[in-house]
C-alpha cells in the first residue's frame, strides 16, 4: 500500500536542518516547539525511520533523515511552483500570438497543450493571419509574437525550420494530370509567386481553379480533387496527400518558419511560448498527430502526364 508524505511535516524537516534545531524551525514556521517535533513524530511513525538523532547538543539528522531531505527539497519545491503558477497574479494575463493557418499543424495544438499546463491562469488569443499580415500586426504592436513563413529572415527574428514546399492532392485523385493543370491558390499568399514561377518554368500549363482567403476553401477543393495545391512539408492536413516527384510536377522552393518575439516583452508566458515553439520545430516536442504523408508513390499508370 502506498504511503502520502505529510508536506508540512516535510518542511519541518527542512526547516530543522537549515535553522540547526527544533527551536529555530518552530519560530520560521509560526508554530509551538511540540507542534514541530509532534509533525516529525508522525512523520517517522508513518515511515518506521528516526530522522533525528538527539544529544544533549540539540539535534541531527540521522542518515535516513538526509536521504529524506533531499527528497523532501524536491518535492516541496514542486509544490511551491504549482502553488505560485496557479495562485499568483504575475501569471495572468493575456498573449497576442498570430501566425498563418498553414503552420498550425502539426505543432501548434501540442505547443498550447504544453503552455496550458505551464500557465494555466493565462489566455492566448490565437490569430491566424498570412505573412504580411502578422507582420503588420506585430509592428503596431498588436502582436507579442508571430510565426512568419518567408524566404528570409528580417533582423530581430529567428528561424525555427527551413521547409520544402511539397504539391498536395486528394487521395488517389487525378487532378494532378490535367492540363492546364487546375490550382487552389489564396489570394494573399506567400506561396503564390513561386508556384507560378515554377510552372511557368517547367512549361506546365495552368489555370486558377479556386481562389479564396479561406484555407479550409483551398484545402476542401484538393481534397475533392478538384485542384492541387502546395503546402510546406510536414503542414499538409489528414485529408490530402502528398504527390511525390515524377509525377510531371516541377521541384518549389523553400521556405523558412520565423519567430519573431517583440523586443522588451515583460509578459512571463511569452519567453515560455517561445522556447516551447522552439523545442517543437526542434523535436523535442511530438505533435499530437501527424499529417498523413503516404511514403510510397503512386502507382506507375497514373505517373505520367496528360496530354493537352
């Protein structure tokens, strides 16, 4: 059966080894000389240990009273954190954070998940806005920080991951050979520029067969097959996949994932924010789940390309 240790005995004991006696931890702890020693009493009868050694000098810990002290700072200081994340005002407020829809899977929800647990007292007020939006937002100052998808980094930012961009189908969908080959494209998108360059390189034909604001509009026609699309690696939603190489489609760039925290940010939860977005992009942090990304190519009869 298991035991609980008794945290106020806990402290008694600690407060006995840093103050030297009885005495001296009963007046830091607020209470009667017999309170303490009646906590450490019930403390050694529920382990079946003596924790003090007495003489006529005061006392001392015996050995398995400092084997339990190191423990007991450990755990009361875990407490005590607890205790203040949850109780203390310093750990409320609110943080502005906006970066594009694209970039929120597959690490945003673990990212949040993790900050909750962190600061669970404190809002964040999500924003999903393109590239020059959030970079707009954030110099008025309307952001405390912002992930950016860009081909380069701007002083003050740091990038957190260079990405391929990859073209995007439906399951076993065939929109990928028609010619002129049908897009989904947002109307403001940093992605747009490239892709269209890269086409027009490759001499593929094309045509805009959606065009929207709405993620969800372009990622609902790719996953009817009514259009292809380009995501960065590693972002493409569950309901997609990827068209690999040799399918008649040309090679896009890359691009980086920038954080960019605004500079004298005294909020305690926004260096938090960071570093867990830093430690995902970096791996320490496992998303919840991953996009679907088939590792195999399709099959060699749907390879080739269309015919005009």
């Amino acid at each position: 059966m298991r035991r609980n240790l008794d945290l106020a005995a806990l402290r008694a004991l600690a407060a006995i080894a840093d103050f030297g006696g009885v005495t001296k931890a009963a007046q830091l702890l607020n209470l009667t000389q017999s309170a303490v020693s009646m906590q450490i009493k019930r403390l050694e009868e529920s382990l079946g240990l003596t924790l003090l050694e007495r003489s006529g000098r005061g006392v001392t810990l015996s050995n398995a009273g400092e084997q339990l002290l190191s423990y007991a700072r450990r755990i009361l200081a875990l407490n005590d954190e607890a205790v203040e994340r949850l109780t203390d005002s310093e750990y409320e407020g609110e943080i502005r954070f906006a970066l594009p829809h694209d970039i929120i899977y597959p690490h945003i929800p673990q990212v949040l998940r993790h900050f909750n647990t962190l600061f669970p007292r404190m809002n964040v007020q999500l924003q999903t806005l393109n590239t020059v939006r959030a970079k707009e937002a954030y110099g008025r100052g309307e952001c405390d920080l912002i992930l950016t998808t860009e081909m380069q980094c701007d002083a003050g930012g740091e990038t957190l991951a260079h990405l391929p961009l990859v073209w995007i189908g439906a399951p076993g969908g065939l929109a990928y050979r028609q010619r002129p080959l049908r897009l989904a494209q947002g109307r403001v998108c940093a992605f747009r520029a490239g892709i269209i360059a890269a086409l027009d390189r490759a001499g593929v034909p094309w045509d805009t067969a959606v065009e929207s604001d709405s993620d969800r509009t372009l990622e609902a026609a790719v996953s009817c097959d009514m259009a292809v699309h380009a995501l960065l690696a590693g972002t493409e939603p569950p309901h997609v996949e990827r068209i690999p190489p040799g399918c008649g489609l040309p090679e896009l760039s890359s691009f980086l994932i920038n954080l960019y925290v605004r500079p004298g940010n005294t909020i305690p939860g926004v260096t938090a924010l960071a570093e867990l977005l830093r430690k995902a992009w970096s791996g320490e942090i496992r998303p919840l789940a991953q996009a679907a990304i088939p590792s195999a190519a399709r099959p060699a009869a749907q390879a080739g390309v269309a015919a005009e």
